[in-house]
DNA sequence: TTAAGCGAAGTATAGACAGCATGTC
DNA sequence: CTATACTTCGCTTAA
C-alpha cells in the first residue's frame, strides 16, 4: 500500500503551521494526510479508524480548530478515561494563543472560572457528558462540533452503552469520531453519516510474534514465518531477557494482578541494582499516599529495574513507576490490562502473557480476550523516535492451540463494534436518560429515538416496550398522552445512578425500620453501580458478628451470593474506614491495595449521596438522615465528630484526630488557637491550616458564582 | 513418633465512569 | 465452559 504524507506547507490553514511548526512537525502522516484529502477542514463528518499512536490526536486538533475558525460555537471532545480526559486538555491548552479558550469537566475535575460556558473546547468524559446532557445546561446547544475519542468503546459491555447514547446525541451535530482499527468501519460510519478513513499505518514498524515451548527452549514463530529460539526456565523471563540484552525496555502484560507481581518479583532477581534506580525507590518509599507493604514490596524491585503495575496501586505508585519508565530507567513493567487503554506508554517489547482471561459473572469460566484487547496491548509495542521496529509477542503454555492463537490474534480481522445497549440495565438507564435530556414525548417519539442507537429492528420489538413497562412499574416514569418522568425519575436521572440501583434503594427503605451504618453501606455496595471485589481472602466469621439487620436477605444462588459477600467486604471496609482504623491495617485485614480503597471510597462517597437524595424524594426522613450523615463521614474517612475539621484543605482524618485529641474541635477552635495549632501540625502547616479555616468561616453562605443557565 | 516428601485435590482469577453548585434582576 | 499456579490436604516413607 502507497502511503501519502502532506507537508504542511501545503496546508491551507496558517495558525495551525505556527503550532505545527514549534512542535517539530514539518509533515502530516498518511491518516492524517487522508483525513484533511475526506475533507477534514471543511467540516465533513468523519469517522477515522487506525492504530494506537498513529496521530489521531493531531487529527482531532485540526479538525476542533478549523471548525471553531469557521463555524463558531464549541467543540467538546470525549474519551473515556479521566486519564486521558487530562492528557488532552494539555494537548489543546496548547491551541490557546490562537484565542480559543479550553476547559475541562469530569467527576473528579472542574476547570473554574466561570464554569463551562466561557470555554471555546471542553475536553470531558463519556459519562459526564451524557449527566451534562440530562442536566440540561444552556450552553451545550452552543456546542455543534463533537469528537468521539476512543469510540471502539461503545464494544465495552458495562461502558459501551454510555459511548453509544453519546453518539446518538451527537450525530445530529458535526462530529469526528477517533477509534481504534475496527472491522465494520463502513457501518459505523454509516450510523454517523459520516464519511470514514481506515489505515493501518502505524508510526514505527510492529513485528507480531507467538512463542511456544519446544524442546528445551523457547520457539517463537513470527507473522512473516520467521521463527528464532529463546532459552530460559520460563518463556515470559527469556524473551524480557532477550529483548533487554538487545537494549530494549519490556511490557508484560498478564491477567491477574498475582501473576503480574509474581512475574516482575521473579524477574528482578536477574538484574541488579544501581544508583539511579535507588534514587527511583527511595521516591517510592517515600510516596504518601501509599500502604507500608506495598511501597516496600514495590521498592525492593524497582531497584532491580523492575516493578509491577495495576490498580491495587495507589496513584502516587503508579505515577512513579511510569515516569521511571518513560525515562527509561525501569526496564520491565509487569503490568494488568490497566496500562493497555489509557495513557500512552510505548516499549519495544510488548510480551503478552495470556490471551484468555476469567469472567467474574461466570464462576470457573475462562474466554480468550477479544482481538481488540490484544492489539490495544500489542500497540504499545515500538517507540516512536527511538526503535525501528516494536515487537509483540504472545505466550503460550504449549503447543496445542498455536495455530489457532496465531490465526486469531495475528491474521484475522478484529471484532466487529456492536451496540451493547441491549442489556436491560443499559436499555432502561438509556430510555431514563433520553427522558431527562428531552423531556416528556409520545411513545412514538421516544421509540423513534431508540431507533437511533445501533440496535437492530429485533432487539427494539423485543425491548422497548418492555421498557418503558419496567419504567412505569417501578415509578420512574408515568404515561398519559406522552411519556413522562415522575420527580423520583427525575430525581433518579440527575444523580445519573442505574435504575436498578434505584429500585434496589428504594425497595430496601419503603417503609422500612432505619439499621446501622453497615446495613445501609452493604445495601449500596449490592447495587449494579457498586464495584465487585474478590472475596477469598476474607474473615467470614465477620460475617456472624453483625448485629444490625441487613436491608438484603441472604440469596440462595451462588452467583447472587458471591455479589452478596464483595458487598459485605465493601461494607466492612468502609465502615472501618469511617470509624478510622489506620489506613494500613484495613489494607492487610482485607488483602486490597491502597488504589482498591480508594476505589471503594469513591464510589460508596457517589453511592452514599444517591442513596441520600433517592430517600428524600421518597420522603423516608429517618433513612435520608442516616444517609447524609454517613456521606459526609465516607469521603474523609472519619466519625461525625471530625467532619468540620476535615473540610480544610490539607487536613486528612488523621491530622484532624490529632487536633481533635488536643481539644482543637471547630473550624472556630483553630481560628481562636493559632499557636497551639502550630505546635501540634507544625510551623508551616499549621499556619496555612488557621488561615483556610479562617477563610471557610469567613465565606460562610455565598459561594462562587458559577452555573448553568436554565433553558425555560 | 515425627518430619519430610510427594501427589492429589482444592482454590482463585482486570479495570474504572458517575453527584455536589443550580434563578436572579 | 475449563488453564494455570499456588496452596492445602493426606498419605507414605525415612530417620
């Protein structure tokens, strides 16, 4: 295949030359090049399918760019991750000379002055747009130019139907949708009524390989029919050797998190440590917001030049150890599938450890990962700049499956994208959500837009009036001449939980006698909106000690069960948070990572405050004033008594005990007690600490200004 | 009698998004 | 819809 790359002296778009110049960039790569040929620039709706790190970026850019030039109005672009929410944030910050102004939102991070409708480009998530939607705010109408990052999503089971509903929503805008190599390309694009660009041009060479063992080593057939021996005990350890004797870095990927520590821990005895490296885990030794044994495990093999990755990981972990990669002093990551979506993190060698995986909805049952999933991770293989070729290679226990493996993962086609939306959770939240964002229509009209999604004729005769049935059964919604939702649907789609998260709550606490914080807490944890976590390493006599009357009864089915006991172990982890056992004894007592507490308290801290606002719109007084006490106590980590002093900024459960100890009880306390504050919290700390509260006190009702503006 | 050795049987398995403010002149 | 690594269990054998 021809491939065509235009200079950018070509372009017919000065400003971006500037931009384009400064970053060193004199010429645009073929999808590039033949996005601009489809019509990039005028505004043609585009969908561009091609591989990681092939400059779908700049694509996105130029396009937002000339659109705002021409057109006017805003561009939001969406991905799927916060992650990478904020990468490109800083990406279009850089696109602000030219006189656009860029912002960004998600769940965890506004940008501030003035909320989002000064901003030219908002950079947001899947989910957060979709809310935003609901909401209604009036500068979204503003907004006529939508790109679509990632879209390969809308594949995900739990995700996609956010993706899909998005998309919806935006084709009857201008719209550019980035994606992953997919094998329909022609239908999605269709839907879109866009025009598409589909390469598999990547930037640096990939070279794919299999390995299996033979004889007393290691066979490795590549793609071309090539084959090249490795020795070694095991193949994952000879291959990284191999690739490192050669001067490469490594990223290994395996299915569970055991493995992967168990790889990299394995590992490192064949490397030694050096003086940068103890530098690399002295940070990580010293890194806050870490449990003891984690930063000590992870330490000991960082000095080897090795580490493990996934999300058991505090952030703080995490963000050392890519760094110490990408500045090429660690020279193996072991990493989940974490490091597979997400932020850009190349090598040039990607070895893949298992190409099935366990499904947690299916007790005992193993699947082969989607090709997809192989070649996000077989994508990361190769840096741009610094290898002539990546290489990627799967591992094999034995020879039996090689080639059918091979064939799959190496020479077929990826899976087609198709519409999850036909899970019932997802199809209900769907028609609640259009509902909310459109208000009330005839039945008509609401299938009309179902009709929309990429779901097929069948899948809507079989589902949508079912429905909108389910819907009315359960109150959300109510149907006269047209369809439309009750205050507690209303209610249910604002605070953007899972209808059945609702119904869960509500059938819970009808009428219901109010129980204690660990009844309430195990209720949320057992809504579809809660985490799943695994429950092997758990006390189960815990499970005798509680006193209080569960709002769930004991299910019978196993499957049901295994739900029932990850609820409980949230339950209790969360509730020894909020009754302030040390941080690290809750991560040993229940086996989890500092990332996976964290976890659990955002979601709990998002689950508490629905359950909150879901027993106020059902009048349930006594339960709404269980609920909001328990959410004010969940984010901190604290008993009630501490919830004022939490609220200044730098002081955590753990400061505020402390002052709490020494009588210091009010925000009004630390004002009055400056001195003593200091003692306690130190020089520094403690001035800054009497200075917040000062401010707190001081605002008192009137925050900033800040808004959307109702459309009547 | 106890410890060690060994094979059979049992056990567990990735990740990560969402609210909060929100009528006034 | 079934692989792997690791742990635990229970038996046999050696000291």
């Amino acid at each position: 295949m021809e491939y065509t790359f235009l200079d950018i002296e070509q372009l017919q778009f000065p400003e971006a030359k500037t931009i384009l110049k400064k970053r060193g960039i004199t010429k645009l790569n073929p999808p590039q090049t033949e996005a601009i040929r489809k019509g990039l620039l005028d505004g043609k709706r585009l969908v561009i399918a091609s591989p990681t790190a092939s400059g779908k970026t700049l694509i996105a850019e130029l396009g937002a760019i000339s659109h705002l030039k021409k057109e006017g109005g805003k561009v939001i672009y969406v991905t799927p991750l916060r992650a990478l929410t904020t990468e490109k944030y800083s990406t279009f910050k850089e696109w602000e000379p030219l006189g656009f102004r860029v912002g960004m939102t998600s769940g965890e991070y506004d940008s501030e002055d003035n909320y989002l409708k000064n901003y030219d480009i908002i950079v947001t998530t899947y989910e957060k747009l979709d809310s935003l939607w609901r909401h209604r705010p009036g500068w979204l109408e503003e907004v006529n130019y939508f790109i679509l990052d990632e879209l390969h999503y809308l594949n995900d089971p739990s995700r996609g139907p956010v993706v899909e509903s998005v998309a919806v929503r935006a084709k009857r805008r201008g719209l550019l949708a980035l994606s992953a190599t997919i094998s329909n390309y022609q239908e999605i694009s269709r839907w879109l009524h866009a025009e598409y660009v589909s390469t598999s041009w990547r930037p640096v060479k990939l070279v794919e390989g299999v390995m299996y063992p033979s004889g007393k080593s290691y066979l490795v057939t590549f793609k071309d029919g090539t084959t090249k021996r490795v020795k070694g005990d095991d193949p994952i350890e000879a291959y990284t050797l191999d690739s490192i004797s050669r001067g490469g870095q490594v990223l290994v990927f395996r299915n569970s998190r055991r493995y992967a520590e168990g790889t990299a821990k394995s590992l490192s005895g064949k490397f030694k440590e050096t003086q940068e490296l103890l530098e690399l885990s002295k940070e990580i030794e010293e890194v806050e917001d870490a449990g003891a044994t984690e930063r000590e495990n992870l330490s000991l093999l960082v000095r080897r030049g090795v580490a493990y990755h996934h999300a058991g990981l505090s952030r703080g972990l995490r963000e050392i150890i890519e760094r110490g990669f990408k500045e090429r002093k660690i020279k193996v990551i072991v990493a989940t599938p974490t490091l597979a979506a997400g932020v850009n993190l190349p090598a040039r060698t990607v070895i893949v450890g298992d190409v099935f995986r366990y499904n947690r909805k299916v007790t005992g049952f193993r699947e082969e990962i989607p090709v997809m999933e192989y070649k996000q991770m077989s994508g990361r293989a190769g840096r741009p700049g610094f290898d002539s070729e990546g290489e990627s290679i799967i591992v094999l226990r034995d020879k039996r499956n090689f080639e059918k493996i091979f064939e799959k993962y190496l020479t077929s086609d990826v899976e087609p994208i198709e519409s999850k939306l036909g899970a019932e959770n997802a199809f209900y939240s769907f028609l609640l959500g259009t509902l909310s964002a459109d208000g009330e229509m005839t039945r008509n009209a609401l299938r009309t837009y179902v009709e929309e999604t990429l779901l097929s004729d069948e899948m809507i005769d079989s589902h949508f009036d079912k429905g909108v049935e389910w819907l009315k059964d359960h109150e959300f919604i109510i149907e006269e001449d047209t369809v439309k939702l009750t205050q507690f649907g209303k209610k249910v789609a604002d605070i953007y939980v899972n209808p059945f998260t609702a119904v869960t709550v509500k059938d819970s606490l009808k009428g219901k006698a109010p129980s204690c914080d660990l009844a309430y807490l195990h209720m949320l944890a057992y809504t579809p909106d809660a985490p799943i976590v695994g429950t092997s390493n758990m006390d189960e006599s815990l499970l005798y000690d509680v006193d209080c009357k569960m709002f769930i009864d004991e299910p019978f089915d196993e499957l049901e069960m295994s739900l029932y006991l990850s609820a409980m172990k949230i339950a209790f982890i969360i509730h020894d948070w909020i009754e302030e056992v040390d941080e690290d004894t809750i991560l040993s007592r229940y086996g989890i990572g500092s990332g996976d507490l964290r976890n659990m308290v955002e979601s709990m801290d998002w689950l508490t405050y629905s359950g909150y606002m879901i027993a106020q719109v059902m009048k349930e007084e006594t339960h709404e004033e269980s609920l909001r006490r328990l959410n004010t106590r969940v984010k901190d980590g604290v008993k009630e008594e501490l919830v004022e002093l939490v609220q200044i900024p730098g002081i955590g459960r753990k400061r505020a005990r402390q002052l709490w100890n020494e009588d210091i009880r009010s925000l009004a306390d630390v004002v009055m007690e400056p001195e003593k504050v200091k003692r306690i919290l130190g020089e520094k700390l403690g001035e800054r600490t009497v200075h917040e509260a000062a401010r707190i006190l001081g605002k008192g009702n009137h925050g900033e200004e800040r808004g959307y503006d109702y459309i009547p």
